[in-house]
C-alpha cells in the first residue's frame, strides 16, 4: 500500500459516482454527479454552506483522496469542493448559483494519490462516525467496500425498501433499537441468510412495517419516549397480529418498496382544516443544535396554542411570528450572516423545493424574498399586523425549507 502527494489539474479530477454520500449511475458524467448535489434531494450535499464556509481562499489544508482507475484519476474524498472547484472553471454548469462567492480556485492542485484500500480506510475513518452519514449509509460501506457483514438494518431494508423509501427511519436509535434481530423476532420476523422470514402473511406484514414506521414518523417512539417498547406502541390491530400467529412456521415473504410507507421525505402534506394549519408545513429534520431545539420548541408552542386557543387572547399569533424572527436570527448567526443576507441567500432555492400548494399558499400570503425579512420584524413591532395566523403560517413554511438548507441532516 503507499500514498504519495501529486498535483492533478482540476478537469482531470473524476467526480466518485460511488459516494456514499449519495451514489448515482456509475456511467453518469462529472456533470450529472453535480446536478444530484445541487438538487440535494436527502439534504447530503449542502453546497451552499460549503461555499460560504470556504471564505476568501481555497483552503490546501485538506486534500482531496485520489485513486487512479486506469489513467482516470476519481475523487474518492472531496467531491463536494472539487465540484465547487469544477463550477469555479465551468467544467461543470449549476443553475442560479452565483459562482462569483466562491473563492480564487487554482486550476491544478495537489492530491493525496493513494491505492483503493488505502483511500477507503481514509473516507470511513473520516465519515463512518462523524455523523456526516445516515446509519444506513455507513452500513451500504462496510458492506460493499469493506468487505464487512450485512447488518440487519441494511437486510430489511434490501427485503423492504421500507428505510429507503421512508428516511425518518434512518436513525441510529431505529437501527439500534427496533430493526435487530431480538425486536424482529418478538415481531414475528426473523433472517434466514438474506431472506426475510414471517409468521405473517405479506398483506400483514406490510401492515406491521407500515406501523412501524407510522410510529416512527409521529414521534409515538422517539428516544426520549418508549424506547425499546416497539411492540407496545404498534395499533391493537398489529398486535393481535403478532399474537395470532405467534404458533404460525416461518416462511420466506417478499413485501416490495411500493408496499411499505410512502411517508413524505422531510415534510408531511399540509392539513386540510384551514383552522388547524400546519406550521412548518410539516416535520423538519435539523441537526441537534440551538436551532433544532428552538425549532421544537415552537412547534410545542403552536401545538399548545390550537389546543388551548379558546383561553388565548387575539394577540397570541404574534408571539409565534416573534418566535420565528428569533429562530432565524440564530440561524443566521450560526452561517456568519445577518438575518436580511441569510434569507435572500437561500430563498429562491429554498421557494423551488415547495410543492404548488405551498407555493400558492406564499403567493396568496404575500411572502416573497423582499418581504419576509419585513414580515419578521413586523412580529416584533406591531403586533395587530402580525396577528394574521395565515401569514404566519405562510412565513413558517419558506423558513422551514430554508432551514432545511442551511441545517437539515
């Protein structure tokens, strides 16, 4: 094994198709690796926010790991900067982004050129538990690059698609403490090799998953709330299920992706009680952090609110509309950034990931990029014009994508 230090011209560079961070087509071009980061589906990629963090200079302190496949020299660690890199000498095209913040880049720079063995210890040693990846990221890596066993995680999902097709349970506490071996099989599930085995039928199976995961996404099962106590929490109609075919042999079943839980990635579809909007328009995913938790906290407030909305006065929407410009304050700060930067920066990306209904729901609320700084400090200023809950509501939803952007996980 050696590694030796190489300067290599940045269009010779190969984007890694193969990223754990978010894998694509091994045929796909330098081009199409970059539009995935860019369209950043799973909130991996941030480009954004490495732009900003990289200020006024490339930065040499970190190299980028190279391994040579044949003559192509394919960027193994790196892939973020190097498609910055790329962007910088239009070697590759992403729309709306404003290269012109990006940093003086040279056009040859060196590399930590190094065997495959060698550059896959250094991405894991990196990665595997620095919290960059999904617990269903690190194990697809062990597995197919390290040479390690399958964990039951990745073989339900293999069998299912169910983590795959429904990203709140990709979580290391879901991993741990509901996807094993002990908890499938109290279950009715159980693993022979790589197969699935049940008691259940498909159509019960998928009813169990679907439970599952349904319990998950809802936050019935969290961390901090009946932890290890699955069973417990499923419908009294999955467990009389568990129960009725307790006796029942095992045999080999096929649940496919299209038969688990088409939960919504990232956010839930908006109510349709217009007197019970959902902030937010839906669950965030933020990583742990002052704004996560001022996040949850006005979630519990306004959940508090349409409980109790009868003992409140008229002016209670304001405090939310308060809340919101606080939230935002913290996270600007946390980017470097003053609040009025901050939301332009990100509002026109942030604006492309709602759906239509969110969209018309901005539109007829009037928020757009010039007006949501002001719709914030009107919440600290004049509290009968921020006491419309639409509009609230409406500000809430461009934020929670923008906060998406700048701190999702």
């Amino acid at each position: 094994m050696s590694q030796k230090i190489e300067e290599i011209k940045i269009d010779d560079l190969v984007l890694w198709t193969e990223n754990p961070r978010d894998p694509i087509d091994s045929k796909s071009s330098d081009q199409d690796v970059a539009d995935k980061a860019w369209e950043d589906q799973h909130s991996k990629w941030n480009l954004l926010k490495l732009a900003k963090e990289m200020q006024e200079f490339y930065d040499f302190s970190e190299l980028p790991t190279v391994v040579y496949h044949g003559k192509k020299p394919v960027v193994y660690d790196g892939n973020r900067r190097m498609i910055l890199a790329k962007l910088k000498h239009d070697l590759v095209k992403l729309s709306n982004f404003d290269k012109t913040k990006l940093p003086h880049i040279p056009k040859i720079i060196p590399c930590n050129v190094c065997d495959k063995d060698i550059a896959i210890k250094n991405v894991f040693r990196k990665h595997g538990d620095s919290g960059s990846w999904s617990p269903l990221d690190r194990d697809i890596f062990i597995n197919k690059f390290m040479n390690g066993p399958k964990s039951t995680f990745l073989k339900i999902d293999e069998a299912t698609g169910i983590i795959t097709n429904n990203p709140h349970l990709n979580q290391v506490f879901v991993k741990n403490e509901i996807f094993t071996n002990e908890k499938l099989k109290e279950m009715g599930f159980e693993f022979n090799q790589d197969d699935l085995e049940s008691k259940h039928s498909q159509a019960e199976a998928k009813t169990i998953l679907d439970d599952i995961s349904n319990k998950v996404a809802s936050k019935t099962i969290t961390t901090r709330k009946y932890r290890g106590k699955i069973i417990e929490v499923l419908d009294k109609s999955s467990r009389s299920l568990i129960d009725a075919n307790k006796k029942k042999p095992l045999s080999k079943i096929q649940v496919s992706a299209a038969g688990t839980t088409a939960t919504p990635k990232k956010k839930q579809a908006p109510r349709t009680k217009k007197k019970d909007p959902e902030i937010f328009n839906g669950k965030l995913y933020l990583k742990s952090g002052q704004v996560s938790d001022l996040y949850r906290d006005i979630v519990d407030l306004y959940g508090f609110y349409q409980q109790k909305k009868d003992t409140f006065s008229q002016y209670f929407p304001s405090l939310v509309r308060m809340a919101l410009r606080l939230l935002c304050e913290t996270a600007a700060n946390e980017n470097g950034q003053a609040l009025d930067k901050y939301l332009k920066a990100n509002f026109k990306i942030a604006k492309k990931n709602l759906d239509k209904d969110a969209k018309t729901t901005l539109s007829t609320q009037n928020v757009n990029e010039s007006t949501l700084t002001q719709l914030l400090h009107i919440g600290a200023h004049n509290y009968q014009a921020s006491n419309n809950l639409d509009q609230t509501i409406a500000v809430s939803i461009i934020i929670g994508e923008i906060l998406t952007i700048t701190h999702g996980r």
